[in-house]
C-alpha cells in the first residue's frame, strides 16, 4: 500500500512542480528529510489533500523550501 501512495504522490508532485518522475521522487525524498519524517507519511499527507485534509505545516514549509530550490535549478 505504501508503494501505491508515493506513486499517488509522486504523480501528484510532477503535476504541482511541474517536473519529472525523477525530480519528483528527489523532492519527495528531500521533504521527507527535512521533515525527519518517513517518506511514505509525507507521501500520505499529500495525497490526504485531495480529500480535503490541509498538510502539515511541517511538511508545507519544506515543500515550499524544496520547490524554490529546484525552481532556482532550473533557471541556472
């Protein structure tokens, strides 16, 4: 079950970034540890947004850190 919600989530990042599947799974690997979190409970709570569920501050603040980071990447 856990492989099928960071897939979900994966697919979900790559919408949202936009990026790759590859830079996706890097996102979410790294929001995932700044969060010091596992990644199949950040995978969860941002699938559990669909549903209406708000996202952990914890994990919002790291999404937006990991998303300017790569932002500033790609401008390079």
């Amino acid at each position: 079950m856990s492989r099928a919600v960071i897939d979900q989530a994966r697919g979900m990042v790559m919408v949202l970034a936009p990026c790759s599947s590859e830079r996706a799974w890097d996102l979410l690997v790294e929001v995932s540890q700044h969060c010091n979190g596992k990644l199949r409970d950040v995978a969860a709570a941002l699938v559990a947004t669909t549903k209406g569920q708000e996202l952990p501050e914890a994990i919002r603040r790291e999404w937006r850190r990991a998303s300017q980071r790569l932002h500033a990447l790609e401008r390079r």
